[in-house]
C-alpha cells in the first residue's frame, strides 16, 4: 500500500507540479494594508494554488523585515513573503515559486525588484514589460532564474 500511495504522489508531483501538490508551507506575506497590487499579488498566489497567510505591517515594520532578511534596496519592492527557508521579495510569479520550492537552490530566495508593469498584481490592460526573476544568494549576488518576455498567465 505504502509503494502505491508513494506512485500516486509521485506521479501527482511529476504531472501537476504547480496544482495537485501542496506545498507544507504557506507562503506568509508581509505587506501594508493601502497597496493594491500586494493585495492582487495574494490573490494571484491563491489562485495557483500557494496557501497564504498575510500579515499587514506599517512601512518601518516592512523596512525591518526586509533588512532582517538582508534584503538590499536594489531588490526590494512593495511587499516580502517567506515560505520555508526562502524570502519572496515583490511581484514573483508562482511558477517561479513552485519552481523555487521543488529544485531547493541554495539560496536566500527570489526577488522581482520594482513594480515591473504585468507581472502578477500588476496587470494594467495590455501594458507589459519584460522583467527577470532573480534567485538570490547568501552572499547577496543574484542571477536571472526566469526571464518573462510575456508575464506569466498567473
């Protein structure tokens, strides 16, 4: 029974990766309670599945959290989330997340630094403009982990 339920997981996992597996961890968000675009992002991550816990703070609890996590100005956008170990730091698609949560990288997290126009939570009509995701290291350099030419549909 046992090898049957580990098959039908695996199998779950391998042809669903971003929907019919729950991650363990809710991505917890921290964000001020006046900024629509945080509050459209959540909605994105909910609607593709990321189970999310948010937390509204003011701008110098949301200053303190970014620089508790050594998050620096030239990464940082309108809000910060953590799920497990990582940071999600502004406007990152969930595929990217999912992406994140299954290759395990060893990283801090991933940042999509800015307010990039069409990037989840913020989709003005038929505005967009190409923007990168980076995965970030202890170090604190980054490299691109996805480049979206077209932003996600998520």
């Amino acid at each position: 029974m046992l090898r049957r339920e580990f098959l039908i997981g695996t199998i779950a996992l391998t042809t669903f990766p971003t929907s019919g597996f729950a991650f363990p961890d809710a991505l917890i968000v921290n964000r001020t309670e006046t900024c629509g675009c945080c509050g459209a992002w959540v909605e994105r991550m909910n609607s593709a599945g990321l189970r999310t816990e948010v937390n509204y703070v003011d701008e110098e609890a949301l200053g303190l959290i970014k620089t508790q996590l050594g998050i620096s100005a030239e990464l940082s956008s309108c809000h910060t989330a953590t799920i497990g170990s990582y940071f999600i730091e502004g406007h990152v698609p969930a595929e990217d997340i999912f992406k994140l949560l299954t290759e395990k990288p060893n990283a801090r997290g991933l940042s999509v630094p800015g307010m990039p126009i069409g990037s989840p939570g913020m989709e003005m009509g038929n505005n967009k403009e190409p923007f990168d995701t980076l995965l970030v290291f202890e170090n604190g350099k980054t490299q691109v982990f996805n480049s979206h030419s077209q932003p996600p549909s998520v």
